[in-house]
C-alpha cells in the first residue's frame, strides 16, 4: 500500500471541488503527527485531515471523530493563532510529487492581509508538516531537521523552505514519445516492466506499475524484454490522461473484510477478489485505515498494559503447568493409604530396621486364587508402626493438597479468563479514556504492584457505544469491563434485554426495550452486535441472550463477570459495514 503521488492528486482535486475559499473555524491535534482542520463552505462543515505519520501518511477529508488531547501541543495552538478564521485558496501540488501546498489568506500581527502556507510531505518515514509565510519562510514544522540530521536541506525556523532533492526520473504529466522510448530502450530487459516503471517515473507506486504491467501483457512481472512498446506507452498514458483530466475513481480492494490494496483507479489485477469503488478519496482512507490506526494507537499508548497482561497472562501458564503436575502426583495418594493398611495388616512380620517387605495385594486376586505381590519400601530408622504412620501422612497430604491445588487451578483459569477479556476490550479501545478505564480495572482488580506509575483518576461516567436498530430501539455496547458493567448493572431495566457471545471474551449488549415489544429485526441486530464486538470469529456465531433481571454478578466475582441461567440462543453473521452504519457515536 502506498499514498503515491497519483492518490495525492486525487484527494487534491476533491479538495479543490468541496473545499476552495473554505473558512478554517477550527484546528486540532489528536495524535502527534496528524492534524484536523475544520473548514466551512457552501457545502457545510468539513474535517480535512493531514497525517504526516511514517506509517500512513495521507492528506483528504474524513468523517472519523477522535479525541483531542485535553492540552494541545504547541504545534496545534500556533496553528490556532495563524490559521483559524483564514481561507484556504491554494491547492496545489509540487511537480508530481507527494509533497501539497495549502495556501491561507490570514491576516498578520498587524492587521494586514498576507498568505501562510502549510506544506504536507507525505513520503513515508521522511513525512512532515510544515508551517510558512508567503514567502515560503518556515515559521515552524513538525520535525525540524538541521545539519546533523541533514547535511542537503534543513528544515528549521527562520530558513526558506526547499523541496525535497529529484531523483533521476521524468514526470510522467510531461514526458514526451521520444522520452519515454529513450527510457525504455536504456533499460535492463531482464528487469521486470513494473520495476522499469517505478525507477523511470516519478510518484509511480509499485501498484499503478503492475496495474499498467497487467493492462498491457496480462501479467504483473512480465519482464520487459517480452513486452511491446507500444503497449507499454498505450496503457501508462491512459493512466496520465487520466491523473490529467482529474478523472479518479478511488478503489479499495478486499479480501474478505481486510483492506489488501487501494488506489485512485480501478484495479484489475487482482483477479477474484473483491474491488469496492468509492465516491470519493475521504470515504476510502475512512474504510482502509480506521481499523489500522485504531490498532497503531493503542498499540503505542497502551504498551505498558499490553507489557502488564503478556507477563501476567505467561506467570499465571507457568503456575497452572506446575499444579497440574502436583496434582497429577496427588493421584497416588490411594496408593499412600495402601502402603500404611498393608503395614498395619502385617505389623507382626515387621522389625525395626527393615529396608522394604512383599505383602499380598488382597486387591488383586488372580485366576489360580493367588495374590499379586505388593513390594512396600521402609524407612529403617522408623518402627513398623511410624512407618505406616508415614504412609497415612502422605495420604492424607495428597488429599488435601488435591482440594487445595483443584481450587488453585480453577481461580488460575478463572485469572486467565479474565485477562483474556481485558485483551479483548484492549483491541476496542477507541480513545484516551477507554484505555484510562482499563488501568483503572486493572488498579482494582489487583495489578497495582505491578502498575508503579499509575495514579488513581477520579471517576467518571463511562462513555457507551450506541445504536439504533433499523426498526428505531437503542443499543448500547460496552468497550471494556467497566463500561460492562455500568451498562448491565447501572443502565439495564428489568425488561431490557441483555446479549453476550456464547462461552467467549466480549462486550455486553442492552437492547433497550422502553416498555415497547422489540422485533425479530430488533433481536437480530442486536445479536449481530454483540458477536461483532467479541472474540468469535466466522459465521453463525452463537450469542446468548435473556432479560437484564435474569443477570446477577457473583459475589467477589471480577469485573465484567456475571452469572445467568435462563436464557435463549441465536445464531448470526455479523457484518461490520451494517453494524458502523447503525452506530450513533
């Protein structure tokens, strides 16, 4: 996957139609590297988002709501300062490179109008965001860089800003016949035609070369010694005509519900699989990259708790390994209590001393009317009563250590259960506040040992997933345990219904009934839900559900663990498009 200079184009040019002498009413920083501008135009209120992160760089329009930190960085609120109330009146892009020029009328210190620029570089690890004048004077960026990090071109306050060094390669809008046949010809035939590609032009992504590979030879690594010219300049200047007359057509190919691939034109090279066509760039990066970026989030902040749940999840493994095979040697406690009868039965062949005796095993009797033998070790130091003594001791030893180290293994499986769910709820955790809740269950639940640097945060009403089912009932979802059991045991009437995925990790779902009578689509929906949000995987997964009053919490259970008995069982397929379509926050 890249966000190469075609797909810059193409958002570009979606910019230029919706958003062209917009007004910029606010600015926002929710991760490090991303910055959201809200705009407002004749076509209402926009979000364009700029992500200059070196995993998914990108520049469009999104519908996504995230949390802001509670302290802006200072980026953000220079930003603020110069930015907000401007209008954005240039768009544009850099030759046909992945570097876009955003250009604001504003007003200066003094009153006066001038132009500030923010230019997006949007080139993998060497992302940046940059802040300038109308001069192009870099008032301040993302990363700065001097002459330690970059000894060709700095990036610091105060210095005119440059673009990025060219490579040696043509810009595919301007290459001519002739220029194109000189490449062509000067290249290694042995060399596969999409790497011709991608070397020879410039903002050419591997992808759009195998597309024009594909289009031409019917193959995506056809070396070019087997290809035609003609073909070869047919199809990529299809693909310029295109890029030139702003006829995009924003694609994501799919396998399954994952996102493989997109760009900004129809893909064909993917044979069976799925290729979606969406209206427009925003809509695209929306499908693609929630579920990445959500994922990337949390793996960054919640590092330490993942850290927290790995090691507690493998201690509790190495604990339950070992009790198995203490219990497994309680097993020969019987064995014990046989010693000590068999000693006792026979005392009188006995003397102190003895290093072991054969005794008659009255327990297996043979076909001719013999016994089988038994040998029975002694302790010589013992008398013939302390050793049997010594044999009842064991026994009884094993037998309580197999009650204890039975209870033992049930609250060890019970603990792993339990992170098993927090895991969960950790792979749902959407904003800053749902990974606080976390920490603050896991602070309760025992692991503050093991927490150092945590402090206990105030409480505060968990904030629920909710839906509206298509015949109009609400449905909450809870991200984590505590919203669980907020939801279960705070929220839920006594006729709202209550759903869980069957035997795994996953939210608790309310049907929120309101004294009316839901139908079968209303129990569908929320069924979907519930099997959506958990550990299940694949088609008809099994949910349970029953009426919230039927739901009790065990007493010393951990969070988010309850008990029921009277329930029914549906079985669905949940879809992801349907349910993010029916969410109402």
């Amino acid at each position: 996957m890249a966000f190469d200079a075609g797909m810059l184009a193409c958002t570009l040019s979606e910019i230029r139609r919706s958003a062209q002498g917009a007004r910029i009413e606010k600015v926002y920083q929710p991760e490090r590297d991303e910055i959201v501008l809200q705009i407002r135009s004749f076509e209402g209120g926009r979000r364009l988002m700029i992500n200059a992160g070196s995993g998914n760089p990108r520049i469009g329009f999104t519908e996504t709501q995230k949390e802001n930190p509670q302290n802006p960085p200072m980026f953000c609120m220079l930003l603020r300062k110069y930015l907000q109330g401007a209008k954005l009146v240039e768009i544009r892009q850099a030759s046909f490179d992945r570097v876009a020029f955003l250009g604001f009328d504003t007003r200066d210190e003094m009153g006066f109008d001038c132009r500030r620029y923010l230019i997006a570089e949007l080139m993998g690890k060497y992302s940046n965001l940059i802040f300038a004048d109308g001069e192009k004077k870099i008032i301040t960026a993302l990363r700065t860089t001097d002459f330690s990090l970059d000894s060709v071109r700095q990036l610091l306050p105060g210095m005119t800003y440059t673009l990025p060094p060219t490579q040696d390669k043509e810009n595919p809008l301007t290459v001519t016949r002739e220029q194109f046949r000189a490449r062509y010809a000067a290249w290694q035939s042995e060399r596969g035609c999409d790497k011709f590609i991608v070397n020879s032009f410039a903002g050419m992504a591997p992808v759009v070369a195998r597309e024009i590979t594909f289009r031409a030879t019917g193959h995506t690594d056809t070396p070019l010694k087997y290809c035609f010219e003609e073909d070869i300049w047919r199809e990529f200047s299809a693909v310029v005509d295109r890029i030139r007359a702003e006829s995009f057509q924003p694609c994501l190919i799919l396998e399954g519900e994952r996102g493989v691939e997109y760009s900004f034109l129809p893909l064909t090279q993917y044979g069976d699989l799925e290729c979606r066509a969406f209206s427009s760039a925003g809509k695209l990066f929306d499908a693609y990259f929630d579920a990445r970026d959500r994922a990337q989030r949390v793996h960054q902040r919640a590092s330490d708790i993942l850290r927290l749940l790995t090691n507690a999840e493998a201690r509790i493994r190495r604990k339950l390994e070992l009790q198995r095979g203490e219990l497994k040697d309680c097993e020969q406690g019987a064995e014990y209590k046989k010693f000590g009868d068999l000693i006792t039965a026979n005392i009188y062949r006995l003397s102190r001393g003895d290093r072991e005796a054969v005794f008659d095993d009255y327990e297996d009797l043979r076909e001719d009317g013999s016994f089988g033998q038994v040998r029975v070790e002694l302790d010589t130091r013992l008398t013939p009563a302390a050793n049997a003594q010594r044999y009842y001791k064991k026994y009884n030893k094993a037998k309580t250590a197999r009650v204890e180290l039975t209870r033992q293994i049930t609250l060890g499986e019970e603990e792993l259960s339990y992170l098993a769910s927090v895991l969960e709820s950790l792979g749902r955790a959407e904003s800053p506040s749902d990974l606080l809740e976390i920490r603050d269950e896991l602070y309760r639940s025992g692991y503050a040992s093991r927490m150092r640097s945590y402090t206990v945060h105030k409480s505060h009403k968990p904030t629920v997933l909710q839906f509206l089912t298509p015949d109009g009932m609400r449905v909450l979802c809870g991200k984590n345990n505590v919203q669980n059991e907020y939801i279960t045991h705070r929220l839920a009437e006594k006729n709202d219904y209550w759903f869980h995925a069957k035997q795994v990790p996953g939210s608790h779902v309310l049907l929120v009934t309101e004294g009316r009578e839901p139908t079968d689509l209303d129990f569908t929906t929320a069924a979907e839900i519930a099997a959506y949000y958990s550990k299940a995987e694949g088609d008809n997964v099994a949910v349970d559900y029953t009426l919230a009053k039927h739901v009790k919490k065990p007493a010393g259970g951990k969070p988010g663990f309850v008990i029921y008995h009277t329930n029914w069982t549906a079985y669905v397929t949940p879809n992801g498009d349907t349910i993010a379509a029916l969410r109402q926050n």
